[in-house]
C-alpha cells in the first residue's frame, strides 16, 4: 500500500445475515454470516485500490463484533482505533432477496455502534488523516451519534472532510432530518444520489442543488445507472455510467465513494476521479455480495484514460 494519504471512515458497522437463496425470510433454509455497513464498505474500497484506510466505530464484545474486526483487518483495513463496548451489542442486519431486488432488514436499536463516543473525537485517526469519510447514517443512529457527527464536521481540519447523503428515511422517522443540510454543507467533499436528494432536499438537479449546498468544494450528484455529475467552482462535469450485468444493487454507492475518494486524494481530474468511481461501482454491482474487486491495476489505468467510444463500450460482468 502507499504510505500516504490515508483515510478514516466513520459509522456503524454490522453483522450481515445472507440468504442461501432468494425468497421470504420465512422460506429462507440458512443464512450465511458476513459483515457491512456503508463507511465500512467505503473503507474497504479504498484499501483495495492501494489507499491505506481505517474504520472509526464502535462494536460489541462478542462474536459478531470480533468478526467484524476480523474480515475488515483481512481486507486490509487498519481497525487499531475500534472501540469494543462490553455492554451494547453488535448491530445485525438481514438481507431478504426477491425478484424485485433486496430488502435489508435492520437490527440495530441500541447497539454498540450507534453509540459513538465523543472521546473518541480526539482519536489519533481522524488527527492525521488526510481524508475522513462520514455518511448520514451515521447522525441518524442516536442522540450520542448525532452529537458526535455535528462537533467532528464543525472542527478545524487540516484534511478533507467527504460526506455521502446515504438517505435511510426509516431512521429519520423521528428526528429533523433538516440538519442534513447544514452537515453536507460544512463537508469539502458531497455525494448523493439524485433521487435522495430529491426527497430530502425537493430536487436531484446538479445546478439546484448546488445553489442549496454551496458550500463544498464538490458536489458529486449520481442519477442512478446512467450519469454522474460533479459540480465544483470551475464548473460541471459529467460522465457516463459503465454498462454492467447486474447481479445485485446493494454497496454499489459507497464502492462509487470509495472510487471517487481514491482518486482525488491522487490528485486526479475529475473525469478520472468519475470513472474510478464507476469502475468500483460496476465491480460491486457484478458481484452478489456488497464489495466487488476491482479491475487490474493496468485495466483501471486504460480505462481512465480511454476514448469516449471505448469506455461507453465497456461492459463489467458480461459480454455486450
């Protein structure tokens, strides 16, 4: 891995509960274990594209927790700076699989990870990293999270602060989610969907949502399978999605984040830092589980610089 920068997401981390095969969880036979959560999965993105990068939370003293720790170390996370709590536990989610796409069935009311601790705000981790990765689940979770993620985006940084809107209505249903605003405003970095922007803020559109968050000095607006478009000072652009044989939806945005991120800590335009984007989201979308590796090294470097014709020819998971 590179020595620098280096990178630190923060959020919940859970046990993942996955089917043997398609159907209602009551027809379900077995599940088999495994572990997710969106800064998680960015992190691990990051690491696989060579970016040294850790993961900040919280888990609980028990199996699941320590598998967590575990699967994230083995795929070369750096998980010094998790904090195991002895009495919450682990938080579980259950993916049910269906003709329609999946349904993630969330565990995790009063669990370690929704319970971040305003100590940890003076962690080693978020000090020296020159990229730290939050998402709006993470303010969500409870009244300590939502505490700790408005003090870490106001204080001073040396870094780059990135935010992904994440929109989870269901944990919102009691809280103002009209905070949302002002935490992505106070990032460098934005991501988000266009559908979820238009339900939280009344509009998907790049331009519009630049006037309402103008404070960051990207605005990275994805319109499901087809574009993305980053907004920044010097202006607008905007590159196609990548053709892909899906096989399932579920941590294609945040392999998208962690290719973004990667490859503007490498300093690179913004067309690159798009495509890298896409590739690691077209990677995840090919595979069945919620992190896809990506393309060789040298496959990635052709495709950033490719033609036009040749990357809107470029199919991920099968043939044309």
């Amino acid at each position: 891995m590179e020595g620098t920068p280096r990178a630190v997401c923060v959020g919940e981390t859970m046990a993942a509960l996955l089917p043997d095969r398609p159907g209602p969880l009551e027809d379900v036979p077995g599940f088999r274990s495994s572990v997710g959560g969106a800064e998680a999965n960015v992190a691990r993105g990051l690491a696989a594209l060579g970016v040294p990068a850790a993961w900040l939370g919280r888990v609980g003293d028990d199996g699941f927790g320590r598998r967590i720790v575990r699967e994230l170390a083995a795929g070369g996370v750096d998980t010094s700076h998790v904090v195991v709590d002895p009495q919450r536990p682990t938080g579980l989610y259950v993916k049910e699989t269906g003709p329609d796409g999946s349904v993630l069935h969330y565990y995790r009311d009063g669990s370690a990870g929704s319970a971040l601790d305003p100590g940890m705000l003076e962690s080693a981790a978020l000090r020296d990293a020159s990229l730290v990765h939050l998402s709006g689940i993470t303010p969500a979770l409870s009244d300590d999270a939502m505490a700790f993620v408005t003090e870490l985006v106001r204080r001073p940084r040396t870094g780059l602060l990135s935010f992904d809107l994440n929109w989870r209505p269901a944990l919102w249903r009691d809280r103002d989610p009209g905070v949302l605003g002002d935490l992505l405003n106070a990032a460098d970095l934005v991501l988000l969907g266009a559908d979820e922007a238009a339900e939280v803020f009344g509009t998907g559109v790049p331009r519009k949502l630049r006037e309402l968050l103008p404070g960051p000095r990207a605005l990275v607006v994805k319109d499901a399978g087809h574009q993305v478009t980053v907004v920044t000072p010097e202006g607008a652009h905007t590159e196609p999605a990548l053709r892909v044989e899906i096989v399932d939806h579920v941590g294609a945005g945040d392999a998208f984040a962690a290719g973004y991120l990667a490859a503007t800590l490498r300093g690179y335009d913004q067309r690159r830092r798009l495509r890298l984007g896409h590739l690691m989201a077209a990677s995840t979308l090919a595979v069945p589980g919620d992190h896809g590796a990506p393309p060789p090294p040298g496959r990635v470097a052709a495709l950033l610089d490719a033609p036009p014709a040749e990357w809107a020819a470029t199919v991920i998971g099968g043939t044309p």
